[in-house]
C-alpha cells in the first residue's frame, strides 16, 4: 500500500536551507517546523499527521491520515476535489504521515 502511495504523493526532502527555515515555523517541536518547512519548500497541498498540535503555525493545511482519505474518497465540501491520480499530476501531500 505504501508503495502504490508514493507512486502518487511526493515526500519533500529537507535540507540546510529548509532547517533554517524551520524557525519561522517554530511552535515547540522543531521536527514538526521542519515538517512544514519542507513541505512549503516544496509547494505541499496539504500536510498529514495523526499529532496536529505542532502545525500551528504551518501556512499549508494539515490533515490527518483520515481527514485526507476521506477529502479523496468524497471531495471537500469547500469544493476541494480529489486530484486526478494519473500522468505527472501527482498531488504533493505526504509529509509528516505517520501511524
């Protein structure tokens, strides 16, 4: 399963210049403001997490694991729609998803 994920979601990486930045994001838990980091670095639609209280400060919406299948399964009331799941459109979500 987590295979046939990643050949559909991108997980940013983080470097220098996203521990930097991580400060601006900083809310007690540096590895959550490395999180947001890397995921605004890499234009992340949304963040995922089952701990949402280190994200408060992410300018990226933050999920949790369910929230997001759910948004994928029936599209977001807001209209939010699940994204087109073939070709290069792949939609860059997963960082910070974890059990």
């Amino acid at each position: 399963m987590l295979r046939n994920l990643l050949d559909r979601f991108t997980v940013p990486s983080a470097g220098t210049d996203e521990a930097k930045q991580a400060f601006n994001y900083l809310a007690g838990d540096f590895e959550d403001a490395l999180q947001i980091s890397a995921a605004v670095a890499s234009q992340a639609d949304h963040i995922l997490t089952n701990d949402a209280s280190g994200f408060t400060k992410s300018p990226i919406s933050v999920l949790s694991p369910k929230e997001f299948l759910f948004m994928l399964a029936s599209g977001d009331p807001n209209g939010w729609k699940a994204p087109e799941m073939t070709g290069a459109g792949h939609t860059r979500a997963l960082h910070g998803f974890s059990q």
